[in-house]
C-alpha cells in the first residue's frame, strides 16, 4: 500500500508475521446498524456490499456452530445530550444514535436472529466496557473474526482490544467498510502489520468450514 520502503521497514522491525488460527473462532459483527450502513443517515456511507460480504460470512458460521455476536453504539437521550462522553463533542453526528432508534437497529439485510449476541456499546472498541471478552471465553473461542465499521474506527478498536485480550484476530477485508478509502486503507494496512491478519473473504469462508487450528 505504502511502497516498498515501508513494507521493508515494518518486516525488519518484525511486523506483520501470520497469527495462529484456532479451533473454536467466533464472528463479531462490529456497527452494522442502519446508521452506518446506510448513507442517508448522518453517520452513515453506504456499506452494501460490506453487509453483502458479512451475511455471506455469519451464515457460513452458522451452519458451522460458530458463535456470532452483533454489537451497536446506542447512548439513552441524557447521554446524547449531555456533556459526559467527551467522544460526542469530537464526533457530534453520533449524539443521533439514541436507543430505540432506527439508526441503531442491526441492518435488516443480516441473518440477525433471535440466537444471535447483542453487545451495546458506547465507544469504539466492542470490548470496552462490555461483556464481550468474558461471553466469548465462556463460548470457548479462541480466535475472532472481526467485521464491521468503520474500519478506521470501531473495527480497528476492537481488533486492538481482541488480540490485548488474547484472542487472534482475523479482518476478511470485503467484510469492513469506511467513509473514505484513505482511513479505510490504512487502518487495514495497521491491523495487518500489528494486531492481526487482513485476509481474503474466501480464506474466511474455507477456515469457517473447517476450522482447524494452524500455528505460525
């Protein structure tokens, strides 16, 4: 992405090697709500292929056993408000994703069901402040499959907070969208060379069929 030099650089300070795969993976599906995945929302872009690509990818783990976990930022109308999260005077277009709302609903066009997780958040990363990592060690998992948006933001977040967390972290690229493809771009660029690997929607298809653990 970044020319040759860089990719040079990052390989001699010892960036960018493959993660271990496991046997039990789960997918987290970071932020696909109607406000982000639809551009007539404040917030929003359209991501239709990105749900395209995620629907493709959740039923395939579905008809495996993986577990899936959905997740949305939605704040209650006094934190939307108000003053206490500094993140929405930064990003004020977020104080629209209220609780009951239709931007924060999961988008109609995923497999989302009754079975299905549902973590609600209210910063970037999926696991700040949530149960995320204490449900998937219960659930057995020990590799996540992150998708989602934006990949600058909520998607990067997570993917840092899952391998902190001690999860291996897999991103299928036609499973994350942004608003522009400059951050989109180089948030993939720094989730490949320090926290996981940015992978082909195929491998992420072929590993969910048969997911046989693959040490580096």
């Amino acid at each position: 992405m970044y020319g040759t030099d860089t990719d040079e650089t990052y390989a001699e300070a010892g960036f960018g090697a493959p993660v271990r795969r496991g046997g039990r993976p789960a997918i987290v599906v970071v932020d696909l709500t109607n406000g982000f995945t639809r551009d007539e929302y404040p917030t929003g872009a359209d991501l239709t292929e990105v749900v395209r690509a995620t629907g493709a990818l959740v039923e395939r783990g579905k008809a495996n056993g993986v577990p899936v976990v959905y997740t949305t930022i939605a704040y209650t109308p006094a934190e939307a408000r108000g003053d206490a999260l500094p993140w929405l005077d930064k990003a004020s277009g977020m104080r629209s994703l209220v609780e009951g709302g239709a931007e924060v609903a999961i988008d109609d066009r995923l497999p989302f069901g009754e079975n299905d997780y549902l973590v609600t958040k209210k910063g970037a990363s999926a696991f700040f402040g949530t149960s995320l990592a204490p449900m998937l060690a219960a659930a057995g998992c020990d590799t996540v499959l992150v998708c989602g948006a934006t990949t600058s933001g909520c998607v990067r977040a997570t993917a840092v907070d899952a391998v902190q967390s001690g999860f291996p972290v897999l991103v299928p690229r036609e499973c994350v969208g942004d608003r522009a493809p400059g951050p989109h771009d180089a948030a993939l660029f720094d989730i490949h060379a320090k926290y996981g690997d940015v992978i082909d929607l195929a491998d992420a298809l072929d590993y969910l069929t048969n997911p046989e653990p693959v040490s580096t």
